[in-house]
C-alpha cells in the first residue's frame, strides 16, 4: 500500500489521470458481472461486498489525506526555502553596502590626512 503511495507521489499529473481511468474501466467490469450475479446473492455476500466497498473509500479517503499533507509539506518546505535565499541575498547587499560605504570613509580619511612634514613645506 504505502508503495503505492510513494509510487504515485512520484508519478506527474498525466500518469495519475490514466491509472484513475484504467481503475475505473477496471471497477465497471466488475460492477458489470456483479450486477449478474446480485440476483443470487446471500445477504451474507451482500455484506462481504458493502465491508469491501467500505474499505476501498476508506483506503482512497486515506490516501488522499495523505497526499495532501505530502503537498503542504512540500510547499511549506519551498516557501522557507525561498526566504532563506530572500534573507541571504538581502545580508549580501548590505554587507557589499557597508563595505563601499567603509572604502569610501578610508578614501576621505585619506585625502584629509596631510603629513606634518608636507605642511611645512607648503606654508
């Protein structure tokens, strides 16, 4: 069952649509015989059927559920993802910033600085 699950997590949208279509060509066959054979069925048979038809929406509700949660999941996962890389670009703007902004305190510190002994000279 489970890797039946996995397997389907896998599969694209195109591969999902076809299986559904073959189970459900599958199900009217079925359904076709079984129509044949109601008429001579024991309220025991009846049973057995209705517990059966029970357990496949129940499996199909489950699977479901799960496949839901493994989206959220998914998506939740991209989404964090994608501000880490929103926050590490953004700290790497800033750091460039304040390195342009700290080269360029240095280039002014450097153009006021005259050496002492330049300044006698010039006067």
């Amino acid at each position: 069952m489970w890797r039946v699950i996995v397997m389907k997590m896998r599969m694209g949208m195109k591969e999902m649509r076809e299986m559904r279509m073959m189970r459900m060509t599958r199900m009217m066959r079925k359904m076709k015989t079984r129509r044949k054979r109601r008429s001579v069925m024991t309220e025991e048979q009846k049973m057995e059927e209705g517990k059966r038809m029970f357990s496949i929406f129940a499996a199909r509700m489950f699977e479901q559920r799960v496949l839901q949660a493994y989206r959220e999941k998914v998506a939740q996962e991209r989404q964090l993802q994608l501000l880490r890389e929103l926050e590490d670009e953004d700290k790497i703007a800033k750091e460039r910033e304040a390195k342009k902004q700290n080269q360029s305190q240095k280039k002014k510190a450097k153009k006021m600085f005259v050496p002492f002994s330049l300044f006698v000279f010039v006067c």
